[in-house]
C-alpha cells in the first residue's frame, strides 16, 4: 500500500505546513515579533512547499538500505567518540528530533540554559525559545530537515537569566542505521541597540548568567529602579535581566528595602529569596486581617496586585459563579499599555480545557517552567493565545481553597526577563490562594448572615402602618453597626374592637432565637388586643404565652397604648412591662416623662405592668422608643438618655417624621456613629377628631 502511506504522508506535510503559515501569521502581529525572521522563516516555507512539489512531479523517492554489521560497528564506534566530543564542547550544542523534541543536550547548552543536561530531553525545544521567535524557529527547523542544508537565525533564548539574543545555526545530521538529527548550535551575540544606546555585549550577558541565583526584580521596583538610572520594566515589554537589575525587588507592602537586602548581601540568593517570599506572605496576611472583615471583590484585587509586584508577573484570578468559571480580575504592570491588556484579558472567562479551567475542575495546581503551548491561557476573540499577547512563558496555577470548598483558580503567568517560577513560588501561591479562601469564605458567611439578619429584621416591622383616623403616626428603625447579628426591636400599630392600639418592644439579646421571640411577642399582643383592649389585660395574656413558649430565658420590655376618641379628646391608656417610658410634648413645648414601670414579660406568671392613663389635645406628641436610643454612649461623655430631653423639647410644633429624623441625627452624632444597639423609635400627634376639620 505505498500510495496509500504516501497519501496520509503527503495530508500530514500540509496539515503541518498550515500550521506553520498559521503561527508565523500570529508571531508578526506581536509588538515585540522581529519581522526579519519572519521573513526568513516564511521562504523557508516557501522553498520547501517547491522541493514538496517537484519531487512528487519527479517522483523521487527514499533509497538505500540498512547498513550490515561491519558498517553498524563502525558507527558504534564512532559514536563514542562523537559523544565525548559533543558533551565536551566549549559551543552549546542541542540535538533535536525531526518531531521537534529534544534529545541531548551538551554540558554548554545546559549551563546557556540554565538547566541540567537531562531537564530539556523530550521537551520542545520551541519551548526554550520566546514566544515571539517560535514560529520562526519551528519553520527554520522544518526547512533544515527538507532541505538537508543548514540555516541561520535570530531569536531569544529562554535562558538562566531570562531572554537571552542568540543566533542559532541548525544543520541536518545523517548518521548511517539512524533516523536523521537536527544538530541546533547556539551562539550569544549582542542584542539590537535601542535609540541613544549602546548594545550590552556577550560577555556581560555571561556575567549575568553567573548572578543568575537573584531573584526576579519586582514590577513594584520601579521607583528604585529609575532612581538608580534605569528603566523599570513593564510586564508585557520588559526585557531588562536580573543581571541589569542590580538589586532585589522591594518588599510589596512597604516599598522599602526589604530584610533581605538589609541583613544579606549578594553572596546569599537563596536566604533573600526565602525571605522575599515570607514578606510577600507577610503583606498579604497583614492585608486580609488588618481590613477583615474585607470584601471578596477587594481582597482578590489588592491581593492580586501584591502578586504582581512581589513576584513580577502577570496575575488572573478566575472564581467560581453558578455552574462557570468567571474571570474576575487581571493585574500587571501600571503603565497604560499594560492596563489595557489586563482589561483586555479580564473581559474574557477562561476556556474549557485551559490552565485555570484545569485546575479548578482537578483541584490539582500546575507548574509549568517553560510553556510549550501557547495556547494553555486560552486565546483572544482574534484567535491570538493570550500566553503570546501577555509576553509569558512561565506560568503556575492554584486553586482558591479553603480545604472545603474551591471557590476558583489563581494563574500567574512571567515573562522571561524575570525568570521561571519554581517549586517555592508554586508553594507561596498555594499558601496566598488558600489564604484567599479562608477570606472569602468569611466574607460569604457574614453577607449569608447580614442577608438573614436582615430579613429576619424586617419582618418584624410592618412595611406599611394603617392610618388612625385624627392621629399621624411616624416610625423608625436604626440596626446595630457594632453588631450584625438581629435585634430583638419591634412596633405595631393595629385595631381593637373600641380603637386602635400601638405597641413597641424589645427581646434581650440578639441573634435568630431573638428574632423568635420578638415575632411571638408582637403577634401575641396584636390577637390580644384585638378581643381585650385595656393594656393590663393584653400584657397579662401576652405574658402568659411567652412563659409557655421558653425562649431560652429570653425576657421581653414592651409598652402599649389603647387609643380611643372622645370628643375632641384622645383618650390615650398605657401599659408599660419595663420598657422605656414614652415622653409627652406639648404645642407649647412643655416636655413630660411618663410614669413606665412594670417586670419585663416572660419571667413571672403574675408580673404587672405599669398603667397611666392620659387626654391628649390636638398638638399633643407621644414620643416611644426602645432602650438603644437612651444608651447610646460615647466614651467620655456619658449616655444620650442624659440629653434627650432638651433636645425633644426642642422639636415642639415639628411633625413626627421630622422628630424621629431629628434624634435619630443627633444621636449618631453622639455616639459617633457607632451604633451598639439597634434603636426605635414611633411617633404620634393627635390632630383633629374624625369628621371635624
């Protein structure tokens, strides 16, 4: 079946070569792409699609036969020999496979590269090159091998130090009873001179290799960096080595030299690098329990730009929401070009079966030294992998954690003039994201509890009040800022079988048996009232019920009033189990404390309530409120039930709406804002008898 294998043969050569056209085609709309080597790599290309034609019109075809034994051992022999030889050349040499991984490389390459002999065997060797050059290089590559004639390029090498120009000679290696080689050799030369500047040479490229134990600068370095004379690098055009540098990032959360750089010197990377990492660690503990309890949205932000900084890299944080994965921020370097590739990559969720993706749906965090495929970040609307448009090629994942419950995924991605990530930086990450976790989860149970609080509150107070004929009628409710469990407040205006009653109360304590229990009370004194409308007889009865209920020895304040028209007189009678006393203001200003009294309801079977009974005139106010306004307190300065008579009798001849607005404004005033507990207040002025006017 030859023609049949050479079919499929031919079908896999095109698919390939559309490959090719299709990443050189990405690599030249990059910023940083050298459109030279593009060139270069697109004839190539183009050569070899017109040797692919002419051998098929010619066709020629593969001869020769295995080599016999005599042959097989003279090439054993000579391939010791070219095994010393290779291993001990002073010239980086990388042999590659024709399928492009490689598969030795000698002891220069790997000090180049800044890896062991055997890390790179069986990788890609493109991914040891930068992103921008990758196209170029897979077609240089491609061409050597159907040409058999070597060729030349330029491109940066991911090496030790970061991104390193290199001109890179490839040649096709046949050796007899094997597969043909790709024999890479590597040279160092001198990168392309910006504007005003002189290129760095070589030489100093390998004094940079020999300082390559420093850490990354951070890319919250800038203000040292321009003070020592240089530019600070952006994440997305930074090409400035560790070796240029010439000093440690400063610590995150202070800007200033970290312990590292005041307790070591160079000879020590790897304790500044340890102890980069524990004040990085440190900034992002101080950030979440200093501002606890923090919003989820801003945690993740302002943690997210310290990993920025403290670890010079690109940061996307992905969380969970409903049954997908959202994008929720990106954070990079803070130049212009550099926020609006964030926003740029922010507007996009992750992909399934992209790198946060994975993570999250494993549980599993990723490591990936040097990226092979560019697409692992998923790709742009335009079809361009954002791993290429972020200028990364390393990258790590985390999940966010809490040991529980994975709330999303953490991914980092760094360019190569910071360095690769390495197994501390995954393990750092692990610890932040968990960290992170523990936030959120904290933040979701207090807003689930707030939310609860919330209802439960409300539903304690009617939305809307029915309207008693001849009297106006105000209330409101303050919640607690210094306590977000519920209160126990509650208020009620409703009709008896000979008026209309009004009732405000307080359960001690606070939480949801709170909520319980100040639910019973209103209801109960509300069908009470609706059969027996004296005061006495209501809170007896009432009180009866919450004894039998046992609201975990909860005790009940409440103060109601029957209200009933009598000419041109309200008849106002008041029954009072240990709440506050309301307080009565005239037109005219004259203030008057009532009487009060009482045992609160739900301690004994025979407590009796206080009784008052009174005759209100048109302009007459009675003032209720719950004890949280009479305790509210200031250090220094006492409690506000000192001063709030003069300021009640100070609103004479105001509307009840504007009273309760008025001490309510003066009370947060008081106490500064910081509410203790929750405070109520109701409101009524007796206007003029029904049907008169």
């Amino acid at each position: 079946m030859p023609d049949a294998a050479g079919s499929v043969s031919a079908r896999k050569e095109l698919a390939d070569l559309t490959a090719r056209r299709d990443a050189l085609r990405q690599a030249a709309t990059l910023e940083d792409a050298s459109l030279r080597a593009t060139l270069d790599a697109a004839l190539a290309e183009l050569d070899a699609a017109i040797d692919a034609l002419a051998a098929a019109h010619d066709g020629n075809g593969d001869g020769g036969g295995p080599p016999d034994g005599a042959a097989l051992d003279a090439l054993h022999a000579e391939r010791r020999l070219l095994r010393a030889l290779f291993h001990e050349a002073p010239v980086a040499l990388i042999l590659v496979e024709r399928d492009g991984a490689v598969r030795r490389v000698n002891q220069a390459a790997g000090e180049l590269l800044g890896t062991g002999s055997g890390y790179a065997t069986g990788r890609p060797f493109t991914a040891f090159v930068n992103l921008p050059s990758r196209a170029a290089v897979d077609s240089l590559l491609t061409a050597v091998i159907r040409t058999g004639k070597p060729r030349q390029v330029r491109c940066e090498l991911l090496t030790g130090t970061g991104a390193t120009e290199c001109e890179l000679t490839a040649g096709l290696a046949r050796p007899r009873g094997d597969t043909d080689q790709l024999v890479v050799a590597v040279r160092e030369v001198d990168p392309p001179a910006p504007a005003g500047k002189q290129a760095k040479t070589g030489a100093r490229k390998k004094a940079g290799r020999a300082e390559a134990g420093k850490d990354a600068p951070s890319l919250a370095d800038g203000k040292a960096r321009r003070a020592a004379g240089q530019d600070a690098p952006s994440p997305a055009h930074g090409k400035a080595t560790r070796a240029e540098a010439g000093q440690d990032a400063p610590s995150p959360a202070h800007g200033k030299a970290t312990r590292a750089e005041a307790g070591q010197d160079s000879s020590s990377p790897v304790i500044a690098a340890v102890t980069r990492r524990l004040d990085l660690m440190t900034a992002v503990a101080r950030l979440l329990l200093e501002n606890a309890p923090l919003n989820e949205t801003v945690a993740l932000q302002r943690c997210a730009q310290l990993l920025a900084g403290g670890l010079a890299a690109w940061v996307i944080v992905d969380v969970a929401r409903g049954q997908r994965l959202r994008r929720q921020c990106v954070m990079g370097g803070e130049d212009q070009p550099s926020a609006e590739l964030a926003r740029a990559v922010a507007a996009q969720d992750p992909q399934p079966g992209s790198l946060p993706h994975t993570v999250y749906d494993t549980s599993s965090s990723q490591l990936i030294t040097r990226a092979d495929d560019a697409g692992i970040l998923g790709e742009s609307p335009d079809g361009v992998p954002l791993l290429m448009q972020l200028g990364a090629t390393s990258v790590l994942s985390v999940r966010l954690s809490d040991g529980e419950h994975c709330y999303g995924a953490l991914t980092l991605a760094r360019q190569p003039s910071a360095g690769h990530f390495e197994i501390a930086d995954l393990g750092l990450v692990e610890e932040i994201g968990e960290q992170l976790a523990l936030a959120i989860t904290m933040d979701r149970k207090v807003r689930r509890q707030t939310q609860v609080a919330d209802a439960l509150r409300y539903s304690l107070l009617p939305r809307e009040l029915p309207a008693v004929p001849g009297v106006e009628i105000a209330t409101t409710h303050l919640a607690a800022t210094e306590n977000p469990e519920v209160g126990g407040d509650f208020f009620d205006v409703y009709p008896t079988s000979m008026g209309w009653g009004v009732a405000i109360g307080d359960v001690s304590g606070r939480g949801e048996g709170v909520a319980a229990a100040s639910a019973a009370a209103r209801h109960a004194i509300r069908a009470v009232a609706h059969s027996a409308h004296d005061p006495a007889d209501v809170l007896a009865v009432a009180n009866q019920i919450i004894l039998a209920e046992e609201f975990s020895g909860r005790f009940i304040t409440a103060c109601i009033a029957h209200l009933r028209w009598q000419g041109r007189s309200l008849e106002v009678a008041l029954g009072s189990a240990g709440h506050p006393a309301p307080l009565l203001l005239r037109p005219d200003g004259e203030l008057r404390q009532l009487r009060g009294g009482g045992l609160p309801l739900g301690i004994f079977p025979d407590a009796g309530p206080g009784l008052e009974q009174l005759e209100l005139a048109a302009g007459d106010t009675l003032i209720f409120y719950s004890d949280g306004l009479a305790d509210a307190h200031r250090p220094g300065q006492g409690y506000f039930d000192d001063q709030l008579p003069g300021e009640v009798g100070a609103l004479a001849g105001q509307a009840p709406d504007q009273i309760l607005a008025r001490l309510q404004e003066v009370a947060l005033e008081f106490c500064q804002g910081k509410v203790h507990d929750d405070i109520t207040m109701l409101a009524l002025r007796v206007g003029e008898p029904p049907g008169r006017s």
